[in-house]
C-alpha cells in the first residue's frame, strides 16, 4: 500500500514539476541526457539498453557501484565528458530545489 501512495506522490511532483518553466527545461535536459548516453553506449559499448540506462543513472547519480565500466577509449572518454555535463544538470535541481526552499521560509517569515 506504501508503494502505491509512494507512487502517487511521485507522479503529483513530476505533474507540478512540468508546470513550472525552469524546472520543466531541467527534467528535459535530464531526460536527454539519459537518453543520449544510453544510445552511446548501446551503440559503441554493446551494453543491453537496460545496463545503459542502469549505467547513465548510477553514475550521474554519483552512486557508481562499479559493475559496469567503458572498456572502449571512446567509450571512457565520452564517459568524463558525460559526467561533466550530467552532473551540472542534476546541479542544477539542487539549486531549484535549495531556492525553494529560501522562498517558502521567506514566505513563512512574512506571514508571521
């Protein structure tokens, strides 16, 4: 049952999250970005389009457990690049996200 309330809640954010310009840009260059690197390393790697995408998320979420690496050069260096890139895009929602933030509080000290 948590699962499913779980569940809804996500797809609420992701509705409001789509309302919202700045964030909406976010979660398509997100999108692509995910997209873009799975395609590479389908394409140039040979990885399954499940182990792409599994790789495209578990390091640009900086978990990197290891199990999958480039092996190719361009592989590795399309991978330092890809990170670069990935990583200030996910940047980027921790600063909507930290700005949010600074609003509700502004918002909640005006109200008092």
């Amino acid at each position: 049952m948590w699962f499913f309330l779980a569940l809804w809640r996500f797809g609420k954010a992701v509705v409001s999250a789509v309302r919202d310009p700045e964030l909406r840009s976010l979660v398509i260059l997100t999108g692509g970005v995910l997209v873009g690197g799975a395609a590479f390393y389908h394409r140039v790697e040979g990885w399954s389009w499940v182990d792409a995408f599994y790789f495209c998320v578990v390091s640009l979420t900086t978990v990197g457990y290891g199990d999958l690496s480039p092996v190719t050069t361009l592989g590795k260096i399309f991978t330092m690049f890809y990170l670069l890139i990935g990583l200030g895009i996910l940047a980027g929602f921790i600063g909507i996200g930290s700005g949010a933030n600074e609003q509700e509080r502004i918002s909640a000290q005006v109200t008092v």
